[in-house]
C-alpha cells in the first residue's frame, strides 16, 4: 500500500508537471530540487542540466545579486513580478517576469520556489511595434495625406441627442491642448472619438500615436511608454518610446486603468514637467504631447480598486466624457441597423433591402454588451447569408442574440415536462458559455473574465458540456 506521504508526494508533483508557467524549486543552499518542462522549455535546457544543480552552476550570467531564487533564500521576503533577463548556457536570451517566494516548514526556511512568465516573444513583438510607430512618423512626415488617425467626426454616425451632444463638445475640445479622458464601455467608440479629435485638432498634421496600457506587460510598458538606452538590461539598445514618437502630436493612451500604478506614478512626472527620460539614461528630453486617455471602468470606481492613481486622475481628467452604451440609446438601434445594412451591401456588392419588424424588435430586446462593435458584427454575420432583394430574417440572426428571446419565450411557455432543477441549471449555464465564447469569438481567457471564473474552470466545464 502506498504511503500516505509518498502518495501526496506524487500527486503534487503531478500537478506541478500540468501548470503552463515555468515552476522551479530550490532547497536552503540554492540546490535545484524540482525544474518543470516549461521552466526547462522557457530556459532552452534539459531538466537534467538543472535538476541538482547549483542555480548558478545551471544559470552562469545570473549572479548572487541577479538570481531572484539566491535573493529569496538570503533574505526571506518574497518578490513579485520581477522583470530578469538573462542567458542560458547555450545563448540564448531569455525574458521573463518573475515572482519568487520562500518556502517555509516550522518557522525554518528550508528552500524558494519561482514561478515564471515567457516575455521573450512580447518583448520581440513589442520592438517590433515601437520600429513600426518609428516608421510611420517617417511616413506622416513625407505624406501627409495619409494619416495614421482615421476617423473624422463625419464619421460618428449617431441619431441619439446625448451622443450628439457628446460629439459636438469633442470638437469643441479639440481646439486645445488640454487632456482629455473618455470612459466607455467596450465597443461604445472610443478610438473613434479620439482619432476625430486628432484629426480636428492643430496637431492634426502631426503624430498620433495608441498604446493600449492593457496589451503589454508591465515591465515593457515601461521601455515602450519612455524608451531604452543600450546597457539599461541585458540586450537593450536606444529606441524612443512612444512619447518621443508622438512629439508635436497626440498620444492616445487607451485602458489606463491597466496600467500599473507604479508606473503611473512615473508617467505623472512626464506629464507634469513635458520631460522624458529612457530606461537606464539621466537625459532629459522635452516632448510636446497633448494625452488623450481612456478607461473601460468608472474613473471613480478604478480609484476605488486602487487600479487609478489620484494624482495622475486630476492630471489627466481636464476634459471628460462618458460615451453612453448602446442599451441606452434605443432610438440609435434601427438607425444603425440600417447604416450597416448600406455599408456591407457597398462592400459585398448585395441589394438587401433591411431587417424585417420582427428581425428589428429581437434587435431592439437584445442588451449589446460589446456595443456598436458586437451590433455591426451581428449585421456582417447576416448580410453573409442574406439575399438580394430580401430582407434579414430573425433565422439569420447571430445564435447569441436570438437566444435571449428563445429563452424568455420558454419561460412563458407552459410547461409540460418540469425537470430537475440540476438539469435546468446545467442547460442555462450552457447558454450563458456559449453566449460568452460567441462574443470573444472563441476567446476562453476573455470568456472566463466575463463570466468571472478562472480560464482553468472554464476550460473544464466547456470539456463536461
């Protein structure tokens, strides 16, 4: 019979084997106890080049002073989302965030466990933005008639009072320097408003420049928000950010609330004093750079979770606008409908000639939580299968939009078979994951922080149905 030590033993070290981040275990004297396939994957070694090995026998460019593994068993604090960059025995650069803590038994620290995060392949793809920015500032400054922002305030298309007089104050506030914040629900056209405002703005001839704050980890944000100088970390080199790139012109810093707040603090000072410095420079530069933010949560809320610093909100929030979601704006729906109708029929070369009422009322029911976004989807979704000469019928109605109808309508209808209650609960969460999937376009990590679940949980229940 196993043993009970022996079993949990086992069972742990299973579980440890299935997590998909780097996981590696050291005892008191820095010894490699446990070393998982994707540690040794991140690492390009084997288990057995690290496993009994002195970290910095197994790891030769990390030193004392850089392993975050010897830092944790010296002074028994844990660290958190360490940015280390080094390289491994065959030379190869390796990028990741770290958190690192203690393992303690009885009061006696007895070894460290690091659980890693891969950045090498954002870090690649983040330089690659930052070249690209670069490049079409080159390229606005040679052809003007090509600029990067868009969108025009003709192109805002709305018949909802509150959203006109939302738009008419954006042009209005485009006339100065000051910052502007907006909040809006996903899909409600923040982008939108902001390239309009650009391009209404004296700096319409300039640079305009978006850094989404949620797309990029928080220790390259820094580097792509203020740029690097070569030597600041292993494999850096100079490169402006993206304050230097939109110099003279706007800087559209989308989802603010993800951005972490140590790092708001530093772009609290480039706001206040107009100065840059890049990682690892004492160089100051000047840059002229009207911000435009955003937010997909009420400022006052994100200052609430601590996700907003107070500081940087009374810096940012001169001028502020709240875009309505499209729920609220009812009489906007049917307008739209048939904006989109007429664009997709100009672009797929069809005739159909609208939505029919009953078509048109499901869309008015439907609560649009991705906004106009999901709204011009769900009609791209129809005109693919709609023929000309025809009207769009309820049956070409994305799945997700007619299915809150189906259910009300089964609720209302006269029960002849009661089922278990297990049952019932079992085929509405269906629907609901079904429902979230349909609207991340399959997305299980975007679903799960929807429905407010761990992807983990997620991922099982989608297997179970």
């Amino acid at each position: 019979m196993i043993s009970k030590s022996l079993e949990t033993a086992e069972t742990l070290n299973a579980i440890l084997k299935t997590i998909d981040e780097g996981i590696h275990v050291v005892d008191a004297d820095g010894i490699t106890i446990f070393y998982n396939s994707v540690a040794a994957s991140l690492d390009g070694l084997t288990s057995d080049e690290v496993h009994h090995h002195h970290v910095l026998d197994a790891f030769p460019s990390l030193t004392k002073e850089t392993s975050t593994l010897i830092k944790v068993i010296e002074t028994g604090k844990p660290i958190y989302n360490e940015h280390q960059s080094y390289t491994n025995r065959k030379g190869k650069q390796i990028d990741t965030v770290n958190s690192t803590l203690p393992l303690w038994l009885n009061g006696e620290l007895i070894g460290a466990v690091e659980v890693a995060k891969d950045l090498s392949k954002i870090k690649v793809l983040s330089e690659q933005l930052i070249d690209l920015q670069k490049k079409m500032k080159v390229k606005k400054k040679t052809n003007k008639d090509q600029p990067f922002a868009a969108y025009h305030f003709t192109d805002i298309i709305t018949d909802d009072p509150e959203l006109k007089e939302v738009k008419l104050q954006c042009n209005q506030a485009s006339q100065t320097n000051s910052p502007i914040m907006l909040y809006g629900e996903t899909g409600t056209g923040k982008e939108m408003f902001v390239q309009a405002i650009h391009n209404s703005s004296k700096r319409a001839s300039h640079p305009f420049v978006v850094q989404n704050c949620a797309a990029i980890p928080g220790p390259l944000l820094e580097g792509i928000l203020f740029g690097t100088t070569k030597g600041s970390f292993t494999g850096a080199i100079d490169r402006p950010g993206v304050f230097e790139l939109a110099d003279g012109g706007t800087l559209f810093l989308d989802e603010l609330n993800s951005m972490p707040v140590e790092l708001q603090a530093k772009l609290l000072r480039v706001v206040q004093e107009g100065v840059v410095e890049r990682i690892g420079s004492h160089v100051s530069r000047s840059v002229d750079v009207r911000i435009i933010s955003a937010l997909n949560e009420r400022p006052d809320l994100c200052m609430d979770k601590g996700k907003l610093r107070r500081d940087l909100y009374y810096r940012l929030n001169v001028v502020y606008f709240e875009l309505p979601p499209l729920r609220q704006r009812k009489g906007d729906i049917a307008f739209l409908v048939k904006h989109f109708v007429d664009y997709f029929n100009l672009n797929f070369g069809k005739k159909v000639r609208g939505v029919t009422p009953e078509a048109e009322n499901l869309i008015k029911r439907y609560s649009w939580p991705g906004n106009v976004r999901e709204l011009k989807h769900a009609i791209e979704h129809c005109m693919n299968f709609a023929e000309d000469d025809s009207l769009i019928e309820v049956s070409l109605l994305p799945r997700h939009v007619t299915i809150n109808n189906e259910l009300d309508a089964g609720f209302r209808k006269e029960l002849t078979t009661i089922p278990s209650l297990r049952q019932a609960l079992g085929d509405y969460e269906k629907q609901i994951i079904e429902m979230a999937l349909q609207h991340t376009s399959g997305n299980i990590l975007q679903a799960a922080k929807i429905l407010g679940v761990p992807r983990q949980t997620l991922q099982y229940k989608i297997k179970q149905k």
